[in-house]
C-alpha cells in the first residue's frame, strides 16, 4: 500500500518535471555559418622530416612524416586552418572539457590544439623517448617544462588569447600549435578545407581564418535564420 | 665663498626637487632586495650608463653591441629569464635578478656588475621592471623549496647517473657531459638564436651560480628562454640531490668532494657501469 503511494508519488514528480522542462522556453533559433578555405598560388612544398635520431619514433614510420607548416588538399583546400567568431560572439558559460595534445612518434597530434582562454589543457607523451614541451607564449607566460617517457600529462592553460608556437628542443621537427582564443564558436577545417561554426542567433559576426604561414582574414557575416550562412575564404599562398 | 654655497643649495634642493619626483610608476611592483629598496628613476640613469650599450635603451636587448654578441643580449620587454628561484613561467624574485646582476653569466658577456654600489644594482632591477607590463599585473612565482643536501656518497652518484640516463640530460649535453648530445647541434633559445648546452668538461662556474644549490635549482626551475627545461615534475628532491653529485663528476677542473669519491671508487669498477646515452638502451 504504501509502497504503491510512494511509487504514484515519484510518477507526478517525474510528470511535473518532464511539464517543466517542455515548458521552458525554447533555445532561440540558431543558425551556423559554413565555408571552405582555399588558396591560390603556390603554396610552400612540405618536406620529409628525418627521425634518423630518434630511432624509436622513426621506426613507427614507415614513410617519412611530413612537415605540416601548410597542409593542401583537394581543390586547393587548406587544412589546419582555424575559423573562429572574433566579434559577435555571446559570452557563454567558459569551456571546462579538456584540451588533448599528444606527442606521438615526435609528432604533436592534433597539429593545431585549439582551446579556449582558461580551458584546461593536458599534454601526453606517447613516445619511448623524453620530449621537452616548449610552447614559445609572448602574451601568456613561457614555460619550458621535460617530460620523459612513462610520465603523467603534464596540465596547463592559458588565461589570454594568443598563438602559441609549440616546439620541442630535443626533437627540433616537432612544431605545432596552441590556438587560445576568447572564444567557443570555432572549427579547425580538415583535409576538405571546410569548416562548420553552428549555434549562431541571428545577428553581425565577425568570422576570421587563421593559418600559421599565411596569417589572418576577416569577414562580416550576417546570419539571419536557422540555415547556414556561406562564408568562403582565400588565402594567397606564397612558395616560401 | 658664499656664492658656492648657494650654488650648494641650489643644486641640492634642485636634487631633492629631482628625487621626490622620481617615484616609480604607479601600479608597478616595489623593488626590494634584503633592506635595499630600489627607485626606478635612480635606476634608469644607471642603466643608461652600464646596460643601453647591450640591452638597449628600450630594454629589448637591441643595444649597440648586440649584434656582436652571442648569446644575444636579454630582451626585458619579454620578462623571460633564465636564473630563478621560481618555477618555470613565473617571473624571477628580486632577489634572483640582483644575484643575476651580481653574478653576470659565465659564457656570455654579462660581466659581473660586484663593483657597484648595492644601491645601484637595485636601482637598476627596479628599472628593468619597467619595460614589461608582466610586473604590473603577475606577481613573482613562489622560489622552489631546495630541502638540506643528500650524503654525497658512491650511492648516490650512482643513482644520479641513473637519473642523468632515464631523463636523457645526454640529448643536449652528450653522454659525458660535453656538450655534445644528439639535440645539440640544433639548439636556438626563444629568439631563435644559436644557443649551446652546458659543456660540464670546461666548465667550472654555471650559468646561475656555483655551488650544489645552484646546480639543483637550474634543473628544477628551468631555464626559460633556452632550451632548458624544468624537471620539477619529474625528479623528486632525492634524485635531484643524486643528480647533482653525478654532475659533479663530470667536472674535472673542479675538485669537489663528489669528484674526489668518485675518482677513488671508479679504477675498480668502471667495469660495472653500464654506458650513457643512446647506445645504453631504454
């Protein structure tokens, strides 16, 4: 009996919280912004980088990695570009997931980490040899810190918006980046060269393409509904 | 007679007028070291008269002599320095670049500036703390706690030289400590510079000092802006005691106790050692 009152109970609670939350306002209609990035030109070739000194990460590779300054893909696509909201943006609750970097085989994968102004950020070393994680940060503080193999991620942020060249000494290809920005809306593009910005209100945007050779470009993008607005970027690309 | 005097006076009170205007910039950080305290003003002449022909008028190690220099001139508009007794990314303590200031930097043409005044020195600090906005708004990091030294015996050199090997010190300064390591011939500081790891053969004196603390402190501090990094995340303090006894084998021009442990158990037991660097295998 009481069991069966305790139940009817627990159903209305459940009843009035399921009224609750379909009768909350609904999230404003959102939009996104698309886009591919290019280049025109000659772009700089990317080279084969010798691991013959680390012989641990080079045996992971049977073909030579390559240098990843300006990665092309189809149709003149550029990869590893980042696309952010520098203007427009709504501030939001900040991002608290964590920002992977990893060392693997004397790479950083991803190339290009991108985080937030005061996200947390941790680095791993995959590898069977001991890197040194050197971010080269002018606005934010320099750090330079060793990590040899079989070590525990190392944890970091940045509190101010900068781009941060990541090298490490021992192994002088390595070379990435960590992009903090001051905000939430971006997207790196990938080999296809397309990004994706989505949950936009309505309203003026200014939306900017970062790549690490060929700089930065902005536009003014409006988006007015719930579809995704075109914004398509071209950078010239210079041999060296 | 009396018109000296009152030329006195006059360039006197003139001074006064002088030193009470010379206050240090609202909002930066106070400079003191012990019972010294620092005045920017008083510092800015110092430094154009001991530091702009290197450091440059701006502070951006763009002086005159730079170009002829290497390893380049500190640029202070940066706030990155080498010798500290704070963590790595945090600024140094007065303190730590007083005994910079003090002490100059062996292979490299900073001098040491023993001669002036302590006054003077820190005077100076306080205006070298003027060129980067970082001393307004960061506050210096906390110095590292170095716990007392380890027994320097046979043990602990051993277990130094194993420490030496599992962080791979050989990359950059080879496997006998000459410099010569895999990474070396690669090295740039920040700037992109040249830069070369620490020969410990020739070497007497270090870059941030000469005794075992000091040794202790470079490698758990870093030295930011070089290659160097820090290990504090990685040795705990024993090994580091360990790792300091081990590097003071590798330095034959100084007869520390270490060496003189060392050079009396090693003609029986070289045999024992297991080779350093690459070759020795992970």
């Amino acid at each position: 009996m009481r069991t069966k009152v305790l139940s009817s109970l627990a159903l209305g609670v459940l009843a009035v919280a399921a009224m609750g939350a379909l009768a909350a306002p609904a999230a404003p209609p959102a939009g996104s912004i698309t886009g591919t990035v290019t280049y025109t030109g000659t772009p700089p070739k990317m080279k084969p980088i010798d691991m013959a000194k680390e012989p641990t990460c080079a045996k992971q590779h049977p073909t030579p990695v390559m240098t990843e300054n300006v990665v092309t893909g189809p149709n003149n696509s550029l990869q590893y570009v980042v696309v952010y909201i520098s203007a427009g943006d709504q501030a939001g609750p900040a991002a608290t997931a964590t920002v992977r970097y990893d060392q693997k085989g004397c790479e950083y994968v991803p190339h290009v980490a991108v985080m937030e102004a005061g996200q947390p950020l941790e680095i791993y070393n995959n590898d069977q040899t001991a890197h040194n994680i050197h971010p080269l940060a002018k606005v934010n503080p320099e750090w330079n810190k060793s990590q040899p193999p079989g070590s525990p991620p190392i944890q970091a942020k940045y509190d101010k918006p900068e781009f941060i060249p990541v090298k490490c000494n021992i192994h002088p290809w390595m070379h990435g980046y960590f992009v903090v920005l001051g905000t939430q809306n971006y997207s790196v593009t990938g080999n296809d060269g397309t990004f994706s910005l989505k949950g936009l209100p309505p309203g003026k945007y200014t939306v900017t393409a970062w790549q690490e050779k060929f700089g930065t470009q902005s536009q003014e993008v409006t988006v007015t509904g719930t579809g995704a607005t075109k914004a398509d970027f071209v950078f010239k690309a210079l041999p060296y | 007679m009396s018109m000296r005097t009152a030329g006195l006076w006059c360039s006197a009170s003139l001074g006064l007028l002088l030193v009470a205007f010379a206050a240090p910039p609202a909002g930066a950080q106070e400079t003191v070291v012990g019972s010294v305290h620092g005045n920017a003003s008083a510092g800015k002449e110092h430094y154009r008269r001991f530091c702009v022909g290197c450091h440059g008028q701006a502070g951006d190690g763009q002086g005159e002599n730079a170009a002829w220099i290497s390893p380049k001139p500190r640029d202070f508009t940066a706030a990155v320095f080498e010798c500290r007794s704070t963590p790595t990314g945090t600024l140094p303590t007065d303190e730590d670049l007083y005994n910079s200031v003090t002490r100059g930097f062996v292979t490299t043409n900073m001098p040491p500036w023993l001669p002036l005044t302590q006054q003077t020195r820190v005077d100076a600090i306080a205006y070298i703390k003027t060129f980067s906005p970082r001393w307004k708004t960061e506050k210096p990091g906390t110095p590292i706690v170095i716990p007392p030294e380890t027994p320097a015996d046979i043990a602990s050199i051993l277990r130094g030289r194993d420490v030496f090997q599992k962080m791979q010190c050989w990359q950059c300064h080879g496997p006998a400590g000459h410099g010569d390591g895999p990474a070396s011939s690669t090295l740039v500081d920040s700037k992109g510079d040249p830069i070369r790891p620490y020969n410990f053969s020739t070497g007497t004196r270090f870059k941030c000092g000469t005794t075992n603390r000091d040794i202790y402190r470079d490698f758990m501090t870093g030295l930011d802006g070089t290659p160097m990094p820090s290990f504090a995340d990685n040795i705990t303090p024993n090994e580091a005691w360990d790792l300091v006894h081990f590097l003071r084998t590798l330095q034959p021009e100084v007869k520390s106790p270490e060496l003189v442990v060392w050079e009396a158990w090693m003609p029986t037991h070289a045999s024992e050692l297991k080779p350093l660097g690459p070759d020795a295998g992970q």
